[in-house]
C-alpha cells in the first residue's frame, strides 16, 4: 500500500511532478468529493418528488400533460452528449486538439438542444395550464427539472470556456485534467437525469390526483 | 401533590450537581406544580414517569462511575514528577468490555421502551372501560374539542369522565400545535394533514393543566388549556348540560341587551348555541368556511376561526386557560384582547376592532359590560329541555346507538344485565317490553321514552328525564335497544 | 504547497481576460488580510469573526435570561424574544461553532498532516468570505428590527408566508443557503487536503485523530449541507414564488419539512461535536503524557457515530406521530449511537488512566469536556426512549440536554483548544493563573444554568415561550438559571481579559511548550508562513513524540506490532536541527517573496488573489436580490461573473513577477 509508506508521484497542470497521498489529482478528488454532494442535493428533491406523487389537489397531473415521447428524444440526445464528451476527452489527451474541439462543442450543442427541449416543454406546460403554482406536481416538477436544467447550462458554459481554451490551446494534453473533471461532471449531470426521467416520465405517467381531488384535463 | 412529592425525593438523591440540590429545595417548597411530570393523575403518565425513572436511576449509576473515575483518575495521576509514565495506547479486551456493557444497558432500556411505545402510541386500549372519543383541533392559539359521539364543540377546557380511557384524535387547521397534559400523559403533536390519536385515563377528579409545547407563533406561550375530569355522573350531567339550552333572559334585561349585541357583533364566529339540533355539524362547516375565508385575503378578512362559546359560564378561564374567567377579566378582555393575550385574530380582524385607531372594540362601556354579563348568564336551563343531537349516516341501529350514549341514557340504563344503576338494565328489554302492558314492544318502547311515566317497572320510580328527540330519531333509538341481547 | 520538481517548462497562457485590479502584493495591512490565501491566517479570520458572533449570540441569550427571570415579564415582547431565541439557535450553530471548528480546521489540519497549506487555498479563502457576508447578511436583519422568528429548525407551515408575512425568515432561508455555500466549499476543501496531502508514511492509521475527526466532519458538511440547502429552496420558493411544497391548502406536508430538515440537522449534531472530539483527543494525551488509549477504537467510534448519525434523524420528531413501527425502530438506533459514544468516554478516561496528568488551562478545559458531555449524553439516552420523550420533548429538559453537549461539549473543548495551540499560533502564552480562574467560573456558570434546567423542563416548562405564570412554580429555578448564564458571561470576559493581558504581557511560548506529540509541535511558534521548510517523512502516530523520545518508540510497539517495528530512518531531526532549519527557513521565505521563485527546488506557495472575496460578495448580493429586486440579483451576478473569471484566468501564481 503506497500510501501507507510513501506518497504517489503525479504531474499536476504545469507539468510539475507532486505528491499526493492518493495518485489521484487534488481536482479530480474535490470533483468527485463534490458529485456526492451533489448526490444528496438530487436525491432530496427526487425524495420530495416521490412523497408528493399522487398528491396533487387539482390538475394538470402527470396523465394529463406529461409527453414520453418527445421527452425519450431529449434524454437521447443528452445520452449522446455524454459520449461526445468521452471521445472529446479522448482526443483532448492523445494531443488531437482539432477532434478534440470539434467534439467539445459537440457536447456544447447537444447540451444546448436539451435546454432547448426543456424550455419547450416548460413553455407548453404553462400553456395547458401548469406552473409552480398550480399543485404540487406542478412545485415539484418545476423545481427539480429546472435545477437539472440549471446544472446543465452550468455545463454548457464551462464546456464552451474550455472549448475555447482548445481553440487557444491552452487546454492540451498534459492538463486534460481540466477537460476530464468537467466530464465527470456533465457524466454525473446526465445520470441524474436519467434517474429524472425514470421518475418523473417512467413511473408517474400515469399518475392523477388523490380521491376527491379536481379532476384533471382528460 | 402527595404523589409528586415522593417522586421529587426520588430525584433530589439524582443529580448530584450543586446547584440542582438549591433548586430542589426551593422547588420543594413552591406551593404548586401543575405541570409536573411526576405529578401522575393516570396510567398513561404513570408509565412514562416509571421509564423516565428507570433510565434515570441506571444514568445515576453510570454518572457516578464516569464523574467518579475521572475525579479519581484525575487525582490519583496528578503530575508529580518528572518521568515519563508507561505508553500504554490500549487494551482489546477492556475495549470489548466498555462495547459489550453499554450494548446491554442500552438493550435494557430498549425493552420497555418498545413496549410503552406501543402501549400508548397505537389509540385508547378498548380493555379498561368505555373508551370517550374526542377530538382537539389546533388553532393559533386556543384549543377547539369536540364530541363526535355527544355532538358537543367547546374551546380550551376539556371535560372528561375519571377511570374511563379519552381517546383524542388531534388534528390541526393552521399550524403544528401539541397536546400536553403532563400529569394525564406525554405531549403528541397536532399536524396539520396528519392526524394523530393520543390517550388517557384520568384516574381522579380535578383540572389538569395542559399547554401547547410546539412552537407556534408570537402568542405560543399563552396558548394553554385544562383537562377536568369529572367523576361518571358529574360527566353525563356536562354533557347533558351541553345539550341544554340556556333560560331565555327577560325582555330588557342587560343580558337580553347583550344577547343583542352578541349577534351582531361576535355571532358571526363565535357560536354558542351548540345545543341545536343540527349544530354540531353546521359548527364543522362554519369552522371550516370562516378558517377559508381568512386564508383566501389574510389582510382583510373580517372572518376567523373562533372558539364555541355554548355555556360560557360554565368556563373556569378566559384567553385559553391564561386567566380567571371573572366578570373584570372578561371586560377588559373584550374591550382590548391584546392586553391580555398578545396576537388575538380576534382584536385583529373583527369589525368591531377595526372601527378605532387604538384597535379597541368599537362599543360603549356598557355594552361590553352587557356582553359579558350575558356570556356570564349562559349556562344550562332546565334539564327537560335537553336537545338530542342530530344524528345522520350509518344503520338507525348505529344512530340509535350514538344517540343512546350522547344523550346520557347510559347513565342510569346499564347495558350489564345484573348492573342497575338508576333505571333498568335495557339487556333483553326487546323480549320483555312486549309483555308489560297491553301495546306491542314497539308501542311500549315509545311510550316509555315519550311518557316515562306511563308505566313504571315494579321497584322503581319515575326519575327519567325527558329529553326533546324527534319522532325519527325515537325509531333508531328503539331500534337500537331492541338489539341489547 | 507541494514538493516541486522543476518539470517541462510551460509558455503561460496569454491572458484575455482584462485584469482590472493588479495581483496582490502586500505583505501588512488590511489589504494583506483580504486577499491572503494562507490557511493560517483565514483560520485567525474565522476565529475573530465567529468569537464575534459568540459575544452576539451570547447577548441574545443573557437577554431571554433576564426575560425568564421572572413570571409574567414584560421587559421583551413575544415577537422579539422570537426574534432572539431563533437567531441565539442559527448564530450559534452556523456562526460560531461551525466557524470556530472551521478555525481549528485551518489552522491545524496542514500543521497535523505536514502540508504547507491546503489544497485550494483560494476556494478556502472563498469560504471564509462568503461565510463572513453572510453572516453579515442574516444579522443585518436586526438592523431593521425584521430578524428571523420562526425557530432555528424554521417548521413548516409555521415559517409559511401565511402564518409569518414578515421578511425575518427570508433573510434566514436566504442567509443560510449562503452560509452553506461557504461550509459545503471548505468541507470539499479538507476531505481533499487530507486525503492527498498527508506527508510521506502518514497513512491513514497514523493521522492525528483531530485530523481523523475533521475528516468525517467534512464528509458529514459535505453530504449533510445540500439537503438543508434543499429544504431552503424549498421553503424560499413558497415564500417568495409562491409554490406549494408546504403549503398545507394545496396538500403540502409539514411533517416533510421535518424529514428534511432533520435528515440535515441530525447530522450536523456530529458536525457541531467531532470536531470537539478531536480536540479533546489531542489535549488529553499531551498532558497525561501517553499516547491515546485505543486509538483505532477512538477513531473507529468517531466513524461509527458520523455513519450512524444518518439514520436517527427522526428522534426528533417522535411526537409528530410516525407511528409505532417507525419510532420503535428510531428509539433503538438512537441508543444504538450510544455506545460508540460511549466508546469514546471510555477511550478518553483511559488515556488519562496512568498518566502523569497536568492541570493546565487546556487540560481543565478537556476534562470538563468528558465530564459535562457525559452528562448530555445520558440525558440523551432519556429521549431516545420514546414515552419518557413524550414528557421532555420541546420542554427545558431538551434545552438544558443540548446545552451539556455542545456547550458543556462543543465550546468547552473549544476553549481548551483555544488555550493549548494559543501558543503555537502567536508565539506566546495566554496567562494560566487567569486561564484557570476563566475555567472554574464558566464551569459553575455552566452547571448553574442549565442544571435547573433539566428540573424544569420535567416540571413542565416548555421551550420557547416568552414567559409563564406565577402560579407554575418555575421562578426561582429560572432565576438560579439566569444567574448562571451571568456567570458564564462574566467568565467570557475573562477570557477576553486573559488575551488582551497576556497579548501586553508577551511570555514567548517557544515550539513547544507543552511537550506535544504532533507536528505542529516541531515547527517554530508562530509557524512560517509555509509551514515546513522540509516536509516530514512520518513513522510513528505520534510522530514528534517519538522523535523527541526514541527510547520510547520499543515500548510502544511492544504489545502489538513488536514484529514489524523499523527504527526511525534518518529523516527525522532533534530540536536543534530543525531550529537551525527554521532559520534557514526565514531565509528561504525572504527569497521566496522577493522576485525569484519561478522552478525553485524549495517552497512554492499560491500567491494572494482578490478574487475569493469579490466572488463571495457577487453571491451575497444576489442572494440580497432575491429578497429585494432584480437589478440587484443582475448587479450581483456582474460581481459574481467578475470573481468567477477572474479567478478562472489567474494562475494560482504568477509564472513571472508582476510589473506594476
């Protein structure tokens, strides 16, 4: 066990050879330090989702409005997104710097056409009749959507940063680190939305109010 | 008291700190505690005090041989010289020792812990008398009860029978409140959307303090009330007497004046007829409307949810349990509410408080002095004036059965067929009453509850009071007791 | 930083950003201060500001004191004893003993582990300021008389718009979602520090157990914080946006907010106290002149707890009506917790068992911990059984049981944590005689308050009620209790009279003046500002122990690991020599801030950076907007982008000096 006796020998960004007890870089471990953060800020709004299932007073509910497959489309091109980005991680590190720009902005467009999809979806919702305010479908389903969508976008600049910074040059194989933390986290970003899309879409499609609520469009 | 006394003996040996043994002492010499724990006045208290002393006698044992060590430790391994003492970093068995010992005590405690949790936390056992079912319903800040069975609603004084379980379901229409009388039982919260059930067995007659113990808002501090616990006739006679109207008041009279003034300026949320027939229902739905009112323009509304004011009088305390309910204290509580109790919805939305700068109510010395001398004057008339309930929903066998108990037939009718207490025993009456006289056991059923004194059974006397039922509700009460096997 | 090898050499990065404030150079001043990114400095940052923020939370409750002297007082209004008791919860939770464990964090935690600072350093510096503003921003609500009244645990629907109109309890969800920003950054910031840059041969087992104790506490900030952040968005959007997560009318449930807000607030109860833990895990073996007895049971326990402590949340929340099932199966991992607990109690008595024990300020201070915390922790065990809790919960008994663990627990450690690395931090010592007198005085203070309280809270007061009636029979206990509270401020002052008279006096305090066994010991006092002029290779727990006592090292081992003992290797170094190192050293840091530092062979430390603070001041005014007016979130926002750039495209050091 290394770490029991010594310590790991890592280049760090400026190609500086340092030491750490893990051999993993300082990023990467606050990155993942970070992702499980994370986790609980998800997971408490997705518990909230499923306490508030089947409890809404009045419609819209999830049977009235909720499109599977419109949203099945968006999940894919997020799914897509995520392999854009190995590949661009991928080039970045082999020293390809053009593959790996190209498939930066990859993941920048796909990411941007599944905010596109959310602002459609939320623009239609609000036309038949849901928002925030409506019940609680509306709450839950508002507030843990538009944070993932709020994670994305985060994405999408930091991806666009670093683009550029490929373009430049400043963001080269030997401090891929940078291109591999943002992956981690947009990887991480897009498995939320996974597990989103099974709850919210999946599982509650069918779900209506509870018995003597206002019934809903249908 | 007695009671409370020993216990405290009990404690005083308990917490050896320097301080607690002064505060003990002056404790011990206050005249009252009426929100003592150890001041058991039933089971359900009893059993939490007995766990609680329990833990507390096998934490005493602990806190000696921790405090105990580590003064001795202390002492006994003072620096006293310059040398280094031996490195010991530790010891695998003495570590397992100090896991395994804890482990059990605390396994100890887990058993009756479990056992009382479920004991109490599961509703009334049905085991230990005739359960009386209630119901409180929080509101910012006073306690609405209700009597499902009885169909009585009264405000911040809870009347219950001695040696028979209350079971109270809990409930609250704004926020989180809690149920607390601590010498009748441990607190259990009242959430808004989630009922809760808590019980009790008061085991003698006396008031029981009781106090809200969630925070609630700026007048938390004040929101109390009390438990009286009558013994099983003064108990029937409340509710009779809930069921009563008052004396109409003379023509002219300061409390006809006040009547007046009472339902046009207070009637619109305070109800205080709860003795109509059908009132118990509509108080559900007014409650209800006037709580929906205030929600939909809080700034605006002249309408609040309001404690039931049937038989005033009878009330020992005004402000929810925070003062004696005397004719001055109910004066200046009517003039300015806030004076008394801070953050009253009374003093904030009700008309009459609106009209002034001061938020005073906007009436005149001897109006409010007529108000209170009617609320004062209200209490139950004469005993045959009693109005049965209106009951709807379920078999007339049901009906006729809540109408049997809420109208106090009980009381003296035994539903025992070797127990007499004042009239009858009723068990087995459907086969006997069609052989007392010449009318059929129907007839005879309605005959005796119209004009008990058309027949008296040998060796007993006409004592029965007859109170006001409607000829349909005459139908499911025989119908009930034609069923008493 | 690291130890650095000069590697391939790099062209900068040509910088498009503009730069409108130059790097920071200076070295005194206030300037200094604001834009330092030194662990040491940022951890004296977080001690002045939180021992602020104690004195404020102190008042607060010497105010409610003298409210509930006597019956039927009227000297405070309901709405501002409100106003007083949840901001005396939130100020002493989240901005003093949170800030002040933070204090010890930065300022140990790279001193234990041999590293010249901590990982980030900026992000550090970032959490400092945004825990500064914000701070500043939930107590600017007194200012206009608007603080936040709905508790310091906010229950829904009480903390509802319907039931609370005013803006109180917007600054408090607002303020405390950007306190959580700053704890949730320096919680990411010490899991790495210390998972990464331990020095060589310090492997996990050998880690001081205040480093241990910090680590699960971050870990615990880490996992615990986003879901209160979760539960404050929630509530911040039904108030301001007008959503219904707990609005009863459309369905909301108030028991929800309790599951969330608990599900955080439990663990932060081991948030609040490991780190006191750890403290006390340090001073006891210094000064009973052994090592720790049962280290890996210590450490061990202090894991168990941090991992336990997320499955009994709902132990507060047994009268809610959970039902039976679910309280039964609280009330058992409750007491469950119990006993790693008492592990620990166990371990520290053991320590001192056959030691040769000296009664310094500090060790006074540690043992009172063991003592009072016990006492909390078996009134602890009284509401893990669910029907005696019946008849405590939210009564005074509850109130005086969290006083025993996090004030006769969290602060007394504290304070002795204060008065053993005092030296270490300023070179000098804090008068022992006054220190001793500060000790007794708060200890009876302490014990005089909330004794009684235990008695009264089973005599039925219940908590947070403004006043009582005189007919209730608790006047005299809670004058006793006011008493008590005088006391405990008056032994504060002392403590402040201690600093000022031993900050005039000046006895050096030398390395190492209490014979310590950690690393902190073996640098100079104060410490340079890159800490280690040679990182230290590590053998042995206890590593400056044992290098100052090798005779020792054979009787250590000697019960356990005889088999694998190694002597010393020729790394280590007696006391002169590593004077003679310091003082090379000085020299070192001389160059260092001088002009040359680019591919040095020795110490390469991050340089001064504004950009933390503007960050933090961007996110504090947004979160402002959000309770006032968009142009103030948009303004904010600028701010925020500004520091986020900026910080982007500086380099954590110039690659060549400035020409300014």
């Amino acid at each position: 066990m290394a770490a029991a006796t010594g310590t790991y020998e890592i280049k760090n960004e400026h190609g500086e050879v340092i030491n750490t007890s893990t051999g993993l870089s300082n990023k990467k471990l606050l990155m993942w330090s970070f992702l499980g953060s994370d986790v609980m800020f998800f997971g408490s709004f997705i518990a909230t989702y499923l306490v508030y299932r089947n409890r809404s007073l009045v419609g819209p509910y999830p049977a009235d409005i909720l499109d599977i497959p419109i949203t099945s489309v968006s999940t894919f091109v997020l799914l897509m997104s995520s392999l854009a980005m190995v590949l661009a991680l991928s080039y970045i590190q082999q020293g390809r710097q053009k593959m790996g720009t190209f498939w930066i902005f990859s993941v920048v467009v796909l990411g941007a056409i599944f905010l596109l999809f959310q602002v459609y979806e939320f623009n239609h919702f609000g036309q038949v009749g849901l928002t925030p305010r409506t019940n609680l479908f509306g709450t839950t389903f508002f507030i843990l959507t538009g944070l993932h969508g709020a994670h994305v976008t985060l994405g999408v600049l930091w991806l666009i940063f670093l683009g550029f910074g490929s373009i430049k040059g400043s963001l080269r194989a030997d401090n891929a680190i940078d291109l591999e933390i943002a992956g981690l986290y947009w990887h991480f970003v897009d498995i939320v939305w996974i597990v989103i899309f099974t709850v919210i879409y999946l599982i509650s499609a069918r779900d209506v109010g509870p018995p003597g609520s206002v019934p809903g469009l249908h | 008291m007695q009671n409370w006394l020993t216990s405290s003996k009990l404690t005083k040996l308990a917490l050896p700190v320097l301080a607690l043994a002064a505060t003990l002492f002056i404790a011990a010499c206050s005249p009252e505690h009426p929100q003592s724990t150890f001041g058991y006045a039933g089971p359900v208290a009893r059993d939490q005090g007995n766990l609680f002393l329990l833990i507390f006698w096998i934490a005493v044992a602990v806190f000696i041989i921790v405090e105990g060590g580590i003064i001795y430790i202390a002492f006994r391994y003072r620096r006293r010289d310059d040398k280094i003492p031996k490195q010991v970093h530790g010891n695998t068995k003495l570590e397992i020792t100090w896991t395994i010992i804890p482990s059990l005590v605390v396994a100890a405690i887990a058993v009756p812990t479990i056992i009382g949790i479920w004991e109490q936390q599961r509703g009334a056992p049905t085991d230990m008398g005739d359960v009386l079912e209630v119901e409180a319903i929080g509101h910012r800040w006073w306690f609405e009860f209700r009597y499902p069975n009885q169909e009585i609603v009264t405000a911040n004084e809870l009347h219950v029978p001695t040696g028979r379980p209350v079971n109270v379901k809990l409930s609250s229409q704004d926020v989180i409140h809690s149920f607390w009388v601590p010498k009748l039982a441990g607190k259990v919260d009242m959430v808004p959307l989630n009922d809760n059930l808590v019980w009790f067995i008061a085991d003698e007659p006396g008031i029981y303090d009781g106090q809200c113990a969630e925070f609630c808002g700026i007048a938390h501090a004040h929101m109390r009330f009390r438990v009286i616990a009558h013994e099983e006739d003064g108990f029937q006679e409340w509710v009779a007497g809930m069921r009563t109207p008052p004396v109409p008041f003379e023509a002219g009279s300061a409390e006809a004046q006040g009547e007046l003034l009472f339902a046009t300026n207070c009637k619109t949320c305070h109800t205080n007829d709860s003795w109509r027939q059908d009132a118990y229902s509509l108080e559900i739905q007014q409650q209800e409307s006037r709580w929906n009112t205030w929600l939909d323009d809080i700034e605006n509304s002249r309408l609040v949810s309001a404690p039931n004011l049937t038989h005033y009088s009878q009330r020992h305390f005004l402000g929810s349990g925070i003062k004696e309910n005397s004719r001055e204290n109910l004066i200046k509580w009517i003039t300015d509410p806030d004076s008394i109790k801070i953050g009253t919805a009374m003093q904030a939305h009700a008309a009459a408080y609106q009209e002034r700068e001061d938020n005073k109510i906007n009436l005149s010395n001897q109006e409010v002095e007529n108000i209170a001398d009617y609320l004062l004057a209200l209490e139950p008339g004469d005993i045959s004036q009693l109005v049965a309930p209106a009951i709807t929903g379920g078999t007339p066998e049901e009906r006729g059965e809540q109408l049997f108990v809420s109208i106090g037939c009980n009381a003296c009718h035994s539903l025992d067929a070797d127990t007499t207490i004042v009239g009858p025993s009723l068990i087995g009456i459907a086969g006997r009453a069609g052989t007392r006289t010449s009318l059929s056991a129907d007839e005879y059923l309605r005959q005796s509850i119209n004009d008990p004194g058309a027949f008296i059974v040998d060796g007993f006397t006409n004592a029965m009071v007859v109170p006001k039922i409607p000829p349909n509700q005459v139908d499911d009460l025989i119908a009930y007791i034609t069923t008493l096997e | 930083m690291q130890t650095t090898h000069p590697g391939p050499s790099r062209e900068p990065i040509s910088l498009s950003f503009p730069r409108i404030i130059p790097r920071p150079k200076s070295e005194y001043g206030i300037w200094s201060w604001i834009s330092t990114v030194d662990h040491k400095r940022i951890g004296t940052l977080y001690a002045v500001t939180s021992f602020f923020w104690f004195l404020v939370g102190g008042i607060e409750a010497l105010l409610m004191r003298v409210q509930l002297s006597q019956a039927d007082s009227t000297l405070i209004d309901p709405e501002m004893f409100n106003q007083l008791f949840t901001m005396h919860g939130t100020t002493m939770v989240f901005l003093v003993v949170m800030p002040l464990s933070a204090a010890f964090f930065n300022w140990l935690i790279p001193l234990q582990i041999g590293a010249r600072d901590v990982a980030f350093p900026r992000l550090n510096a970032l959490s400092f300021w945004i825990f500064l503003f914000g701070s500043l921003f939930l107590n600017f609500s007194w200012l206009i008389g608007d603080a936040p009244n709905g508790g310091w645990f906010g229950y829904a629907p009480n903390s509802h718009v319907a039931f609370n109109p005013t803006n109180g309890m917007n600054f408090w969800v607002i303020g405390l979602n950007i306190l959580g920003v700053a704890s949730i950054a320096a919680g990411l910031n010490f899991i790495v520090t210390i998972l990464n840059m331990r020095a060589p041969g310090m492997s996990l087992t050998k880690m001081p157990v205040f480093t241990w104790m910090t680590f699960v506490t971050s870990v615990l900030i880490v996992l615990a914080l986003p879901v209160l952040t979760v539960a404050l968005i929630q509530l911040q959007v039904d108030r301001l946006y007008g959503t219904h997560f707990y609005n009863t009318a459309a369905g909301g449930d108030p028991v929800l907010w309790q599951h969330v807000f608990w599900l955080f607030g439990h663990p932060e109860v081991y948030i609040l106290i490991l780190p006191a833990m750890g403290i006390v895990s340090e001073i006891l073996p210094v000064f009973s002149r052994k090592p720790l007895f049962g280290y890996s049971f210590l450490v061990f326990a202090g894991v168990a707890i941090g991992f336990m402590g997320w499955f009994v949340w709902s132990h507060h929340m047994f009268t809610v009506g959970l039902g039976p099932a679910a309280n039964s199966a609280f009330a058992i991992s409750t007491m469950a917790i119990a006993i790693p607990t008492g592990i620990k109690i166990f371990n520290w008595i053991g320590t001192m068992w056959g030691g040769s024990i000296r009664f310094s300020t500090a060790m006074l201070f540690a043992i009172s911990f063991i003592a009072m915390f016990t006492i909390g922790g078996l009134s602890g065990v009284m509401h893990a059984s669910v029907p005696s809790d019946a008849q405590q919960q939210d009564t005074y008994f509850v109130v005086a049981h969290f006083h025993y663990v996090l004030f006769g627990g969290a602060i007394m450690a504290i304070f002795g944590g204060i008065y053993f690395w005092w030296p270490k931090a300023t070179g000098y010592m804090l008068s022992e005689k006054l220190g001793i007198i500060n000790w007794l005085i708060m200890l009876i203070g302490f014990n005089l308050q909330f004794a009684p309280q235990h008695w009264l809270g089973l005599d039925g007061m219940p908590r947070r009620i403004f006043t009582y009636a005189e007919n209730m029979g608790w006047e005299n206990t809670n004058m006793i209790a006011s008493a008590g509270g005088f006391l405990m401020a008056f032994s504060v002052l002392l403590f402040m009279i201690n600093v000022v008279y031993s900050a005039r006096k000046r006895v050096p305090a030398g390395d190492d003046p209490w014979d310590g066994r950690t690393l902190e010991w073996s640098i100079s006092s104060p410490p340079p500002h890159y800490n280690f002029e040679k990182i230290p290779n590590v053998e042995h727990r206890d590593d400056f122990w044992f290098t100052k006592h090798p005779e020792l090292i054979a009787e250590y081992y000697h019960d356990e690991h005889s088999g694998e003992l190694t002597a010393p290797s020729g790394a280590q170094f007696d006391e002169d020599a590593a004077d003679e190192e310091d003082e090379h050293a000085e020299a070192h840091a001389e160059e260092h801030h001088g002009d040359d530092e680019h591919g040095h062979g020795g110490i390469h430390l991050p340089d001064m950076s504004y950009y933390p603070i503007i960050l933090a001041a961007g996110l504090t005014i947004v979160g402002a907007g959000l309770m006032t007016a968009v142009p103030v979130i948009i303004i904010g926002t600028i701010v925020l982008l500004w520091g986020l750039l900026g910080w982007s495209f500086e380099p954590v050091n110039d690659p060549v000096p400035d020409s300014h």
